[in-house]
C-alpha cells in the first residue's frame, strides 16, 4: 500500500494544484489527508502542545573497525514539537540529525493517537503513527521511500520536554570528550627493544577536547584572546557551540550533536538561534571563530 503524506494536502495553492502532475502529494479520496482548515479554525486540545523527545530506533547493517557486517539497532535522537490542533489537522515539526522537517496530520480523540506526515519532498520523509499517554509519545515511524533510507522504519518512543534558555548549562566532567567522527592517519615509529629495528605503522587518532570546556562559559563571561590562546580548536569549538545548544539550536554536525545528546538539558527546537543570542554572546563567538581558524587539536588513541 502507497503511504501518502499529509503535510502537503490542504496547504497546496490553486496554482499548484493545477499543476497536479508536479506535486508529492497524492489528495485522492483514499488519502488519510488532513482536512484543509479554515483561517479561523479554533485551537483544541492546546494541554498537548510542546516538544516530546527521546529514542529514534531502527535496524541497519553495522560495519565495525574489526569483524564481519551484522544488522543491530541504532538509536538517534528526535524530537517532535506540536505547534497546533484543529478539529481537522495537527500542525508540527520533526527534528532529527539536525534535520528540522515540517508535519502536518490528524488526532483521533477516542485513541489518543496521532498520524502525522512529513511533506514527502525529501528522502528521509516519512509518517508517524504514535499514541499519546500522559507525558510520552510512542509507536512508528515509516519512511515514505523506504529504499533510500537506512532504516526504513524505525520506533519512536519521546518524553515531552520543557525548553528553557539557561546561560548556567553546561556540559558534565562524565560527558565524553572525544570527537569520534573525524579520526586521522597518523604515522608512527616502533623499535623493537632486542633487535633495534625500527619499523613504521599508521594509527587511526581521534581529536579530544581538555576540561577548558567545564570552566568557560561564552553565555555568562566576557572572553578575552588571553582566555583563549592556549585552548584547543576543539575546546574552543565545544565553548562556541555551548552557546546555540543552551538556544535549542539543531546540530547538523554530528560532532556537536554528541556533545551536548550527552546532556538532559540540551533540546534542539530550531535550526536558527542567531537573534536569540545576547549581544555578549555574539561578541564572544565571533571572537572565538577568529581563534578557531587557526586554532591546532591534540589527537589521541582510543578503542570504541
């Protein structure tokens, strides 16, 4: 059966629909579209807006460093916000990977449950089918083109989340310190104690951050380039970059995102915070974007 999204339908202009043969969207009378609303269709069942986060759960084929390829689950995290209910539609937004996506679907009041469709215009696109108890939504999420994904279905299982800017958040000293997603060739020497040959090796080395980053706060403190010359790239990066996630900023970079994923303070509910920020805030990262470009990391070895 053909998965239809419903985001599009209602929200297509007569010029649009004209041109039926261009549009994702199929609005036949089979589609479990959302009625189009009026422009003053009342709000209902406001107690239910907000963010909901938690686990994106799918089976993909996992490569290790050593061994064969084997299918496990993978876990990223998502956050749904729902901005807006109507007697007909459900409007909101997904983001995960730092991907921000608009949805728009229905809610059945004697289940508690929504469906929920993404636009269809993009290839990680799908629908959510989950149930509303208490504070937690769960169930499914399909993707509309199920082989251009990894994983094509995946579980869903959110929190609902209150975000609050605060300049106090910061990350923990339990918090990983170690960017696993840009390792670098490194050659090495070894010599043999007995023999005296020296022989060369290339290791595989990742970047690390120091504990500068538990000190400096760019949303609470005026830095200065004495705070900053001596600190790592990635320690400066990691102190930028405190700043937009205590705004809620949504990561592209996976770098960043499992940085402050680590925390229970950082919720991601926009890909563009740059008016949110203090003037100080801004003085202070365009400070430290001077000093990261020619800012050296320190690499280490580390097993995963």
């Amino acid at each position: 059966m053909k998965i239809v999204p419903l985001a599009l339908a209602g929200l297509l202009t007569a010029s649009v629909i004209s041109c039926k043969k261009d549009s994702p969207a199929d609005t036949s009378s089979k589609s479990l579209s959302a009625k189009k609303d009026s422009v003053v269709a009342p709000e209902i069942y406001k107690e239910y807006y907000g963010i909901y986060m938690g686990d994106f759960a799918g089976k993909e084929i996992i490569i290790p460093e050593i061994g064969e390829e084997y299918e496990g689950e993978v876990f990223k995290k998502i956050s749904l916000k729902i901005n807006r209910i109507t007697r007909d539609s459900v409007y909101g937004q997904s983001i995960v990977d730092g991907n921000q996506r608009p949805f728009r679907g229905i809610f059945n009041e004697t289940t508690k449950s929504f469906v929920l469709d993404e636009p269809g215009n993009d290839k990680t696109d799908g629908r959510f089918e989950v149930t509303l108890n208490n504070d937690s939504l769960t169930g499914n999420w399909n993707a509309f083109n199920k082989s251009a994904v990894k994983a094509p279905s995946k579980l869903v299982r959110l929190v609902r989340k209150e975000f609050a800017y605060n300049p106090n958040f910061m990350l923990s000293p339990d918090n990983d310190l170690i960017d696993w997603e840009n390792p670098k060739n490194f050659v090495e020497k070894y010599t043999d104690e007995e023999t005296g040959k020296t022989e060369s090796y290339t290791a595989s080395k990742n970047r690390i951050a120091s504990d500068a980053v538990f000190k400096i706060n760019a949303s609470k403190q005026k830095l200065t380039e004495k705070d900053l010359k001596n600190l790592r790239k990635l320690d400066m990066e990691i102190i930028k970059n405190s700043v937009f996630a205590r705004h809620g900023y949504s990561f592209k970079k996976a770098t960043y995102r499992n940085f402050f994923e680590q925390t229970d303070w950082y919720i991601p509910i926009s890909n563009n915070v740059d008016n949110d920020l203090s003037a100080m805030e801004k003085e202070n990262v365009a400070l430290l974007n001077r000093f990261i470009k020619y800012a050296e990391d320190k690499y280490d070895s580390f097993g995963r």
